[in-house]
C-alpha cells in the first residue's frame, strides 16, 4: 500500500494488457476452495482493517461468492495513523481487532517485537506459500526466531524520475538508458547534481532533503537498529554518512527545499523547481496529478537507483490473536494476496505486486506508460523490486524515529536550523523514542 492517501495509480494511467488470470489455484491455504466454503455451513463473518485505498472491493465480492458462508465487513480508515491509532488501541485493550489487520511497511517492525499478540502464520501453511514473494518482501514481517506474522501485498521499488528538459539545458543526456549509467551510486548522484546546478542554477537538483533521506536510508542494512534490536543512534557512523551527503546538498542547493505533498511540493511540479526525483512505481501518478499538461513530454523515468535497489511503501496482512476465527482468517489474508489477487489489485490501482509469479504476467511486464515517453515501467520496477536489499533490519520503534530525524532534516532544509543542532535534537529526541515502552 502507498503510504499516503490521495496518490493517483500509475497502472491507471496505463494502456492495459492481457486478460487477469481468473482465479487462484494449487489446493494450499490460499486455495479459494481449500475448505470453509460449504454454503452449508455455519456462516462466519470475517473483519479487515485498512487503511487509504488498497483496491479490495472487487475482491471481497468475489471471495464472498466463492465462500458463501463467509461474510467480509471491511473497516477502513482514512491514513495509516487513524489505522495505527485505533490497532494499538485495541491491541492494548485486548479486544477490538479485526479478524484482518493491514500492516504498513515503516510500521509493521514495532509489532514484530509482540509477535506473541499475532497468529505466526505457519501455522497455516505460510512455509509453503512463502516462495510467492520476493525474499526480502517474506523477511520484512518475520521475527528473528522464525516467526511469520504477515503476508505480504505490494511493494514501492524505487527508480530515479527525471526532467528531459532541464537534462538537456544542463548538458546531461536525456535516453533513459544514458541516464540510468550516471547514477551508479550516491556519490555520483550528488555530484551529477552539482554540475547540473552550475548550468541550471535556477533549478534545484532534487525535491526535498526528506525524501532524498527516506530513499538513501531506507538503504542502510542497519540505520536505527542493529540485528539484535539494540538502538544504535550516534553508534552508526553510516547513519552520519547519509546526513551529511543530505545536509550538504542542501547547502550547495541541490534541495527544493519542499515540503512533501505540502501546496508547494505539488504546484512545484507546474514549474521547473527540480530535476530529479526517488521515484517508487506509485510516485509516477502524483507526477502526473500534479505536473498535469504542463509535465508531458518533460518527465521520464530511468532504469536505475543509486548504490542498486530501494523500497518505499507497501504493505502486509496480519491476523491478530483477537480473531475468533483465525484459520478463516488467514485463509482469507492468503487469498487476498496470491499473485492472481495482486495482479488484479495493480490493474485496478496501481499498487506493485510483491509476488514473483505476478511478474510474468504480460500485463504486469508489459506495462508503458505514455505520460512518460512511453516508458517500459512494468520491466523498470520489476528490475528494481529485484535490486532491492534482502537483509535490511529495521527495529521495534522504527517509524517514530525515523519522523524524529525526517523532521530534523526538514528544518536543516528550511534553513530553520544548521546541521549540527539538529543532529543533536534528533539524537536526543529519537534516543527517548527508543527507550519509551509502547501499550500493547
């Protein structure tokens, strides 16, 4: 699930492809008619939690008429916050939870530590159905000792959208197979950057300093944690890397200086603010949205996302210990989320699959995008979901740090506060974060 409400789908904007594969198949827990479907039976009334738009309706409908004693009430909240809220709520009260809980990715690592509170999904039949997904996708919603709590849905695989025009006015080439050989690594982003400046300069290189951070941090094996879940702030000298590389593309004006999906961040997209951008499969809507007439023929996508592969958004399917009914439960979370399901999800809103049968399907891979030059998208995030790192750790208060340092770079960004207060009120504050219990 993209992490914001409100972003327009790219596979919308899509020319479609081939015919959706009508059904699951195989006879394993995600199996539509692997038991608990006799309309015989006692009617079982099954909850899920969501929260902005994961493209579920259709499916309900269609699960419902497979399962004819089985009734879906979904409960969906307006952002991941008003969702996060209410599932501690209930989490801590010990009633409340739907039978089906959504998980975002920058969250689900605080309930991995109460992995006790959720179903281990091997329970049924998770180690057989676990070679769906891309490995990383399996490790995220995976406890150290084994545990599966999560069955995963879409993914946000990372690749650099550009300007053409300001390439061109800069120098730089403009084919996004050339653009693709400039950005090996960070390194060279930044410096491409800077000479991009001297040619432009009024043109800043990228958006926002945030969320250059959230594609480079989400990057690091270990940022805020290491593997045993110890906080690691100041320790990590990675860490301090990537925010100095931030913190001094901000004062060589490489920064927009934009506030995301703030009125200037998306009116910025009518000008020529900025040149580049991270760009997760999700974030070629909002360009569009946002960048409207005046954007086509300007923006394109290219293949490639410095120092290999980066992941923005995307979500899991949890069944928490609350559920009286858990088998029907993860039955149900399974099915949601078999390629067949997925790939149904991306036709209709865009989400990217995470399961490697979806892959090939001539809809998913074959997918352009006309807004941008006709750019082979399904192909470029297939390459990109498949760069990204596997071992990534993330801990137990991952989100919240992350916002304590995402809001100390804004204000560096904002010229509100030079680089070396803010890295010491985000230490400070962040080291409160990690050691602050959480209810539930």
């Amino acid at each position: 699930m993209r992490p914001s409400a409100g972003k327009r789908p790219f596979a919308v904007l899509l020319a479609c492809g081939a015919v959706l594969l009508a059904s699951a198949c195989g006879g394993g827990p995600g199996d539509p008619d692997a038991g608990g479907n006799d309309a015989d039976g006692p009617k079982i009334e099954l909850t899920i939690a969501t929260f902005n738009e994961f493209g579920y309706d259709d499916l309900y409908r269609e699960y419902e008429a497979q399962h004819p004693n089985i009734k879906i009430v979904a409960r969906k909240a307006p952002t991941v916050d008003a969702h996060i809220k209410n599932l501690d709520t209930n989490l801590a009260a010990g009633s409340g939870l739907a039978d089906i809980e959504a998980m975002e990715v920058s969250w689900i690592y605080n309930y991995l530590a109460k992995a006790d509170k959720f179903v281990d999904l091997r329970e049924y039949g998770a180690d057989e159905l676990k070679e769906r997904w891309l490995d990383w996708k399996v490790a995220g919603a995976t406890t150290q000792d084994g545990k599966i709590i999560g069955y995963g849905t879409d993914i946000g695989p990372e690749a650099i959208c550009y300007r053409k025009d300001l390439f061109a006015i800069a120098g730089l080439p403009t084919d996004r197979a050339q653009v693709a050989k400039l950005f090996p690594d960070w390194a060279s982003y930044f410096a491409t950057g800077r000479k991009f400046k001297q040619k432009v300069p009024g043109s800043a290189w990228y958006d926002s300093a945030v969320l250059t951070w959230e594609a480079m941090r989400n990057q690091l094996i270990q940022a805020y944690y290491s593997n045993q879940d110890r906080y690691l702030g100041a320790e990590n000298p990675r860490l301090k890397k990537v925010w100095d590389q931030i913190v001094q593309g901000s004062a060589d004006g490489l920064s927009a200086k934009l506030p995301a999906w703030s009125d200037a961040w998306n009116k910025a997209f009518r000008t020529d603010a900025f040149a580049t951008m991270a760009c997760p499969g999700w974030m070629l809507g909002v360009i569009q949205d946002n960048a409207g007439s005046y954007g086509k023929g300007k923006w394109d996508v290219a293949d490639v996302f410095p120092g290999g592969g980066g992941n923005w958004g995307g979500s899991y399917l949890t069944v928490p210990k609350q559920s009286p009914q858990p088998e029907e439960a993860a039955r149900l979370a399974a099915w949601l989320t078999a390629p067949e399901q997925q790939i149904k999800v991306f036709k209709k809103v865009g989400s990217f699959p995470s399961t490697l049968d979806a892959y090939d399907d001539e809809q998913v891979k074959n997918q352009v995008n006309p807004y941008f030059g006709n750019a082979p998208v399904g192909q470029i995030f297939i390459n990109r979901a498949k760069n990204v790192i596997l071992k990534q750790h993330k801990g137990p208060r991952e989100g919240e740090i992350n916002q304590v340092f995402s809001a100390a770079l804004a204000r560096v960004d904002e010229g509100k506060q030079t680089p070396e207060a803010a890295w010491k009120q985000a230490l400070d504050l962040a080291d409160k974060a990690a050691n602050t219990r959480r209810k539930g």
